[in-house]
C-alpha cells in the first residue's frame, strides 16, 4: 500500500519498522473464530480502507464500541464472538488495562493518541501519501510499540514467575 514511497525511503527504513513491529509490543490478540461469513476482526481491519491495518485506528473503533457508536468496524466488532470477547474487559479502560494500551490513550481513556495528525479520524485514507507522512507514522508507532514493549517488561518483573 506505500510502494508509492520506495524511492523516497531507504530500505532501512522500511526494516526497521518492520523488525521493531514485529516485537512484543507490536502484537495484540483477537477472536480468529470466523461466523456467519464474517472476517476476523484482524482481516476486517487489515482489508478495511478506512483502518489500513492501523492498530491506533482499530483502536478508535473498539473505543467506540464500548461507546455502542458507530465505527468502520462495528459490523465485525458486534458479531457474537467478538461481543463476548470483548466483553470479558466490561469497559475500554478494561480493555486497555488488560493489553497493556495505557501509551495510546490519554489518561482519562477517552481520546486515542493516533499516530498521525488527524481532526476526524476515517475521514481520509489512513495510507501515508508522503515520506513525511511516512516518517511522522513510522516515529508514533515505534515510540508506541518501544513504550509498551518496556510497558510489558515492567509487568512482567512485577507479576512474572
């Protein structure tokens, strides 16, 4: 989706958002059930033109589901095993809590910190068009990703075996 930007960016680049990405603080689970048809919630965002596979912006959505408001992946979010799934937090600040999100949100679990400018999220591609655009969303995920890594470090010195 950013071929457009390969001769604008070293390679480097591309690796190292890839190989910081692909550290702990990089993941997340969800319900890989399939019913009824539907995608899992991990398809619905990656193929969702709104979303981009943007996990600041799935975010917004599941926030928004707590909300019972309307998001580019309500649809997916409201399906039975996702509704019981995320249900098991009983809020966002639950969901946050539980997943170690706290660096994504602001404190009082009411606004994502999205890693790009944005006044009304969904409302434009969520693909960067510019190096620059590239760059701003490359530093915000991996200060996200590098923070909650130390994040899950943490709780693991306090809680682990």
């Amino acid at each position: 989706k950013i071929a457009h930007l390969k001769d604008q960016i070293p390679q480097a680049e591309f690796e190292e958002f890839r190989d910081t990405g692909m550290t702990i603080g990089g993941y997340t689970i969800f319900p890989s059930t399939r019913i009824d048809g539907k995608m899992t919630l991990n398809g619905a965002r990656g193929l969702n033109s709104k979303i981009g596979d943007r996990f600041d912006l799935t975010l917004e959505c599941i926030r928004l589901h707590y909300l019972h408001k309307d998001s580019p992946l309500e649809d997916n979010l409201s399906s039975r095993v996702n509704r019981f799934f995320f249900s098991l937090f009983q809020d966002f600040k639950g969901y946050v809590e539980f997943f170690l999100l706290q660096d994504l949100v602001d404190p009082s679990f009411e606004k994502i910190k999205f890693f790009t400018e944005t006044k009304v999220p969904f409302e434009n591609s969520p693909i960067p068009k510019t190096a620059v655009e590239y760059r701003e969303y490359k530093r915000a995920t991996l200060d996200f990703v590098e923070s909650r890594n130390n994040r899950i470090n943490d709780w693991w010195r306090l809680n682990g075996q």
